[in-house]
C-alpha cells in the first residue's frame, strides 16, 4: 500500500497593506493626451463605510455634451483601476470623461482626440 498525506493550514488572521489602498477617490488625465486612435484612463476608488462595492460609472461626452459612450457601469471595490477608450469611429475633436460613484460626479476631465 502508498502512503496518503494529507496536509491542512489555517488561515486566522491577515496582514494588508494600507499602503495599497487608495485614500481618496481619483480620476487622472488620459495618457496619451492627445491620442489616436486610443487612450488609457486610470481611477481611484476608495472605501465607503457604508459598503464595500459602490456602483462606478466612467462617461465620455462630446463637446456639446452629449455621452457618446460608457465606458464602465458597474460595481467595483476599492483600488485603482484602468480603462482603455478606443476612439475609432468617432470624429476629431475635444471629449469630456466623468468619473461617477453611486451617482454623484467625482471629477470631469478633457482630452483631445487628433486624426
């Protein structure tokens, strides 16, 4: 006959670094600015009290101020986060992104689209 060994760990406690943990909520400028035909967008989402998911919305407008696109719609935990716009199709000129948690704006900032 073999041998079976059987091998049992116990997690019961954990270390996290806060370090990592975004401390307040962030939208950055687009890299690159100006682009063609894309650009990446980062974001911070810190804790909520309330909750541990919060609902994140990222919207790109024209400048007229009509959303062209969503980007992200949906629930997110803390931490950073990166999104790729990919602007084919659409016509040079100057966008506008809104970055939203559970309904209420964060910060709006401008790119340039160049073809």
């Amino acid at each position: 006959m073999g041998t079976l060994t059987i091998k049992y760990s116990q997690l019961t406690g954990a270390i996290i670094n806060e370090s990592n943990i975004p401390t307040e909520y962030k939208l950055s400028w687009n890299y690159p600015n100006p682009f063609n035909p894309t650009t990446k967008i980062k974001f911070d989402i810190t804790r909520n009290v309330r909750r541990e998911m919060q609902d994140v919305k990222l919207v790109v407008y024209d400048v007229l101020g009509s959303e062209v696109v969503t980007l992200i719609n949906e629930s997110k935990t803390v931490g950073s986060y990166e999104v790729e716009f990919d602007a084919t199709g659409f016509p040079s000129g100057i966008y506008f992104y809104s970055l939203l948690i559970d309904g209420n704006v964060i910060d709006t900032k401008r790119m340039i689209l160049l073809k």
